[in-house]
C-alpha cells in the first residue's frame, strides 16, 4: 500500500512538473515541429505599410518586377500571400489566356475579396487558394515563377514553408522575393539572413538589386541542391552587424 501511494505521489510530480514546463513547440501548428524554429521575429500579419495601387503604379513598380522577373505569355505564376491582388491581375494581364496564375493568402477573407475582383474584371486565367502559414499549398512542378512579394517577413515558419514551395516549381523556375532591408518584426528582412535561409533549403541566389520603386530590394532563387530532411535542416542566426550565420 505505502509503495503504491508513493508511485502515485511520483506520478503526480512529474505529471505537475510537465505542465508547468513550456515546451519548446508550445504554439506552433503540429505541421511545423519536426522543422527547425525561426530564430528572428515576425511582424504581425496585415500591418504591412505598403503603399496604394495608384502610388506604386506611379513608379511603375509591378512592370519592374515582371520584367526583372522575366515573366512573359503562357507562363505560370505563383502569387504568395496575394491580399487584395495588386500583382494578381497584373500577373494574369502579362502571362495572358494561355498562363495561369493561382493567387495564394491565408486569410480566408482576402481570398473572398479577391474572388470578387477576379469574377468583376473577368480573369478567367486565375484560381485561388488557401494556403497556412506553414504551407502554401501548391501543386507541383506547376510553376515558372513564384512571387513572394512584401510579405516573406511575416512568415513564421520559413523552414516548413520552403521546404513545401520548392516542389512546385518546374525545372528552371524561380524564387522571386520583393521585401525590405530592415528586421522582421518592423515589416521586412535583412537580405543577409534572406539568403542564409533559402540557402539552408538547398536554393541558389541568382539575382539581386536594389531598387526605389519596389520600397526595397529584389531577389532571385533557383532550387539548386535536393530539399535537406526536416531534421537535417540547420536554421540560420543574425548577428548584430547584421550578418547571418548558420547554427
């Protein structure tokens, strides 16, 4: 009787001990744990300050980009976290009726508002998706380019959501990255850890500029080696001097 009361006591105090410790994954969607955490803030979705569509036509920011993108008729686009569609149906005009374009988000009222749009203007090239923050949820070796633009800081699980896109490229597709050199959790990304965590994914930069009219930088990957295994993956670090550095 006395060892089963102390068993029991035993079991007690190691069953209170997990509770009251955090475990390292507490939070993360249970799709995301056998990959590495991201060791950088994120901002908060939906707060990005980018400006209207009038003011980033007025510096003509969507042709710079297709054209440093290369996209031409009959291709297929990935649009990655598209919101209320600015590159959307500026992607379907330059790809034509013979391109696709899938427009991606997370958040189940934005694709909404933007089936709305594409029913309005008539974009018979364009289907939407619902992705998650660790998955964009796309079919693979479906696409040319994939444009991840003004919105790869607010990624909370770069290493799983990498992993899961490079499939969906087609051979000689590309990684397209607009954001801004600044941290994460202020709505952008040192270019520095940028590479360092396309890197640990097995892409290859093979461009880069900086230019005003994207309110920051522009950058090209290629999938270069064969995706690494969730566990195999080492996460990248940035330093003070903002250089970046895997662990």
């Amino acid at each position: 009787m006395f060892l089963s009361r102390r068993l029991s006591c035993v079991v007690l105090a190691l069953a209170l001990a997990a509770c009251q410790q955090k475990p390292a994954d507490d939070g993360r969607p249970e799709t995301s744990r056998e990959f590495p955490v991201a060791d950088r803030p994120v901002s908060r979705l939906g707060a990005n300050s980018v400006s209207s569509e009038v003011e980033r036509d007025s510096v003509n920011e969507a042709n710079v980009v297709m054209n440093l993108a290369d996209i031409r008729e009959g291709m297929s686009v990935a649009d990655i976290g598209a919101g209320e569609g600015y590159y959307t149906v500026r992607l379907a005009q330059r790809v034509g009726k013979k391109g696709r374009v899938l427009a991606e988000d997370i958040d189940r009222d934005a694709n909404e508002q933007l089936g709305q749009r594409v029913l309005r203007e008539r974009l018979e090239n364009v289907s939407i998706v619902l992705g998650t923050e660790d998955d964009p949820r796309l079919p693979p070796d479906s696409f040319d380019r994939i444009m991840l633009v003004h919105m790869y800081h607010e990624v909370t699980e770069p290493y799983a959501f990498l992993w899961r896109l490079q499939p969906a490229l087609r051979k000689g597709g590309k990684v397209i990255v607009v954001d801004v050199d600044r941290p994460t959790d202020e709505h952008g990304i040192p270019p520095e850890l940028l590479f360092c965590e396309f890197a640990s994914l097995g892409f290859r930069l093979t461009e880069f500029v900086r230019k005003p009219e994207l309110q920051g930088y522009y950058a090209q990957f290629e999938a270069g080696s064969a995706r690494p295994e969730p566990a195999d993956i080492v996460p990248c670090r940035l330093s003070g001097d903002k250089t970046a550095s895997k662990d």
